[in-house]
C-alpha cells in the first residue's frame, strides 16, 4: 500500500491499517478514518466487541440511508479530487 491509496471499508481495525501506513481510509457511510479518529472508533469496536463476547446482546448498524450515501459521494469526491491536483 502507498501513501496516496484510498481505501473504502467498514472494517475499523483495517482503516486503522491504512491510516498507521498514511493512506486514506473512507467508511461506506461518509466518514474519514484518520488519526484523530480511527483509534477511538477502533477502541469502542473492542470493547463492543468484548461485550458480546460475555453475551451482551448489542445491536447492529443502522440501516444505510439516503444521507449516508450522498456523505459517502461528497467525502469520496473531495478525496480524489484532492489526491488527484496533488499529482497534477
């Protein structure tokens, strides 16, 4: 992975990944994973997680809604086109 990848993901403990190597990560709802806040979401993931485990029922994400994925199109345009004048 290059410093000027973008990623698209779910997947906290992998944007946690990619921003510790300074490539982008964007989640599928519109929000960019980066220093100042992938290790809090990636903290509360754990410990979600850990709930479970002891058999906390917990929910699930909301469903995607119309807002998400226009947040979702406006985040992955400015990325790109950010990335993209970087290299012009």
């Amino acid at each position: 992975m290059d410093s000027g990848d973008v990623v698209i993901t779910a997947d906290i403990p992998l944007a946690a990944r990619v921003v510790e190597k300074s490539g982008t990560a964007i989640g599928p709802r519109g929000e960019l994973f980066d220093e100042g806040t992938v290790y809090s979401k990636l903290a509360s993931r754990n410990l979600m997680d850990q709930l479970r485990s002891a058999g906390m029922e917990t929910s699930g994400p909301s469903p995607l809604s119309q807002k998400d994925v226009q947040a979702f199109a406006n985040l992955l345009d400015r990325t790109l086109t950010r990335k993209m004048r970087r290299q012009a």
